[in-house]
C-alpha cells in the first residue's frame, strides 16, 4: 500500500450508513449543547462575580462506540482558593443525552453531575439536571439557584 493509493481508496468510500448518520448527528447535538451549557453556565458565574480570567478553557479528546473520537471542550475556573473543573464525560449515558462532571480541587468533595435528558420535541434544547449522589442532590432542574447549592458542596465554607 502506497500514499496515493490510501488517498485514492478514502475519496471514493461509500458515504456514511444511516445508522452512522445518527450517530453523527448525535454526536454533532452533544458538542452543540456543550456550547451553549458551557456559555449559560459561565455567564452565571460572571454575573455572579467571578472574573472573565478565572476561566481556563482546554480540549480533551473522546472516543465513544458508535460516536467515534472527538474533541470536548472543557474548562476550569479558579474560584478563591478552590478550582471546579467542568469535564463532559461523554453522550452515551444510560437514561440521559450526556453527563458533564463538575470536581473540585478540594480533597474529599463529592462529584456534581450534570445530566442531559431530550427536550420535548426534537428541536427543544436538552434539558440539564443536578446530581450529586453524596448529598441526596437529585434531579434538580439546573438553575442558578441550584448551581449554587451544587457548588456549595464542592467549595465548603471553612
């Protein structure tokens, strides 16, 4: 095998299956509704207080069944003396869309989960949910308010 001939061979592949069109698709919706939970989230710490330069964004690479290998955006933010790392663990979830994990530098803080569950009607977007199994945190529809109290366990007070 030969450069010319790999080049050759990729160009006239068939194109994608159906099946792989989902999967495409969904992992398109996946990176898609990253963004925006990423922009959402981020303008709520800002207008809480937190300072545009204590975000940290960084890529990290995914490699799902079915979905193939990808890049996920990612970001820390520096918080006093506390660094939260939002890190999306992927789309294949069981009973959900996706799952973006929120850890805390603090030895000991539990995992706060955020989960995405289908809007509706296939045009809504997803719908994200608080969870945190340590403190009994189910469920909750994330808002501000219950970003707070999820956040409260992970930067206890002293």
């Amino acid at each position: 095998m030969n450069l010319s001939f790999l080049i050759e061979r990729a160009t006239h592949q068939a194109p994608p299956q159906p099946s792989q069109q989902r999967w495409l698709k969904r992992r398109e919706a996946w990176l898609r509704e990253l963004e925006q939970l990423s922009r959402q989230v981020q303008q709520w710490l800002k207008e809480a207080g937190v300072a545009a330069a204590a975000f940290q964004p960084y890529q990290e690479a995914r490699n799902e069944e079915s979905i193939g290998s990808y890049l996920v955006h990612c970001w820390l933010v520096d918080i006093g003396s506390f660094r939260l790392r939002f890190d999306p663990r992927g789309t294949l979830v069981v009973g959900a869309c996706g799952r973006v994990d929120i850890r805390s530098s603090q030895p000991g803080a539990p995992v706060v989960k955020l989960i995405a569950e289908e809007g509706e009607r296939v045009a809504d977007p997803w719908r994200w949910s608080i969870y945190c199994d340590e403190a009994e945190m189910e469920d909750l529809e994330l808002t501000p308010e219950n970003l707070a109290q999820a956040l409260s366990l992970l930067m206890p007070a002293s």
